[in-house]
C-alpha cells in the first residue's frame, strides 16, 4: 500500500499524519503555525523524512491550504471529502461531525447524502472566541475550562461575535459574578451558536462525532455538547485522534493522488 502523508492547515494550526504501509499511524502532530504557514509546512515536511518511506502518496486539507497548494502545485482535498473519507473508514456509524477549530466551526451531516455547514467570516462560537474570553477573564483556556467544572449558573451569552459577548460578560464581572459561572456559560454560549447557528433548525441526532482542539481538550465544552444534545456516551464520540482527524482523512485520501517523492515537494 506505501506510504501515506495527510496535512490540514487551518487558520490556526498545523497537523500531519503519516500512515505506514500497514495503514497505521507512525507520526502525528499538533503544532500552532503563528501565521507562518508556508514555512511551517516546508519545516514539516523536512522532519517527516525520519519516519516515513519513499515514494508516498500524500494530499493537504484546510482553510489555510489552498494558496499554498496552488503556488507549489500540491494536492489539495476539500475538508468535507477528508472527512467523510476518515468517517467512513473509522467511524462508519456517525451520523453528524462538529467540527471546531481555531476560526472555523462546521457540521457534517452523513445521512443519505453528505451535507456540510460552516461558519461565515466571524469567527464566533471557534477557538479564536474561546481564546478571547478567557483573555477577558484574565485566565488561560485550561483554567477557564477548570472554573467551568465548578460552575452552579449558566448565564446568557451571545457567542455569534466576540463584541457582543463582551457586552453581555463585562456587566457579570462588574456586578460580582462567580468567574466558574461566566466560564461555563461561555462554553454553552458556544454550544447554543453551534445548534441555533450552524444547524439552522435541523436536528442533531444519533451518532456525533466531535472533532477539532476544542472539542478534544476541552471537557467542559464537551459536557455542554452532550447536555444540551442529551447524548450518551454510546452516541456522544471523543475520538483520540480528534484534534488531528482531518489531516489523518487527508492522509487516507491521498490513496487517489499520484506517487511522489519529499525531493519533489520540497
């Protein structure tokens, strides 16, 4: 089968997945990219050398991919097939993937036909938004995600803009509310966006899969999912490899694309 490389650039991050020949993962990563995409990439590819063999077969997805695809003539896979390619390969029973990522948030519907739905420009109710929250409170993501687990209330807030969140938390923290409260209703905010905002009246059921940062390392995130969707740990699924699943359905994908050699990408 040989060797199989899968990227997903986002607006944030890069992850890189390599299967060996026996279809297993050899190397995965998470890594920031701080906006520096390209060199990221070219540094990525550099370090792969170690741990895979030549020739491979490798394709890149994300938000952040394609210029970069076009200018060296890559192999790029939308994130919808990367998806759908890893789902139906590992997870053949979902029947909806939410997606979060640093600026993107999408539901995937697999029920007869494939259905994607994303966020527009702002980039409420992602990771960026969660970021920008914990900063008004003064606290890192963990932390925020610490204090969420002690919370009693849940208050109103809207996540569709990081403006309007503000105005709705800035009146909480000058009239004294407890930061645990603040930070779980920041989440279920999140939560509500992704249902009302993404959804868009359709029906969350079955079987859910969660992918993206967010949703892997955050558990009070992952906790509003299941309350507010009422799901069981039967249909609610956290897979391990969450955070890097695009890149590791890129990977799967790349089976389509031609053989190549890191000498002629880099």
């Amino acid at each position: 089968m040989g060797y199989r490389i899968g990227f997903d650039i986002g607006s944030t991050t890069i992850k890189a997945v390599v299967l060996d020949e026996n279809n297993q993962i050899c190397y995965k990563s998470y890594e920031r990219h701080k906006a520096q995409v390209r060199q990221k990439a070219l540094d990525k590819l550099v370090e792969l050398k170690k741990y895979t063999k030549e020739p491979f077969k490798f394709a890149i997805s994300g938000s952040g991919a394609l210029g970069l695809c076009e200018q060296g003539e890559l192999p790029f896979v939308q994130e919808v097939f990367a998806s759908a390619t890893g789902v139906s390969k590992l997870y053949p029973e979902t029947d909806c993937a939410i997606e979060l990522g640093g600026e993107d948030a999408k539901i995937i519907y697999f029920d007869k036909s494939i259905e994607q739905r994303m966020n527009g420009t702002c980039a409420g109710g992602t990771g960026a938004f969660i970021d920008q929250m914990g900063t008004l409170l003064g606290v890192s993501v963990n932390e925020l995600d610490i204090l969420a687990s002690k919370a009693q209330k849940i208050y109103p807030i809207a996540s569709r803009c990081g403006v309007f969140a503000k105005s709705d938390i800035q009146p909480l923290i000058n009239q004294g509310a407890n930061k645990e409260d603040i930070a779980a209703s920041i989440f279920q905010a999140v939560v509500d966006q992704t249902v009302a905002g993404l959804a868009q009246g359709r029906k969350i059921k079955g079987t859910v899969l969660f992918l993206g940062g967010p949703l892997s390392f955050i558990k009070s995130l992952q906790n509003a999912f299941i309350r507010t969707l009422k799901l069981d740990n039967e249909h609610a699924i956290f897979p391990a490899n969450g955070p890097i699943f695009i890149a590791l359905g890129a990977a799967l994908y790349s089976k389509n694309e031609k053989i190549t050699s890191l000498n002629e990408i880099i």
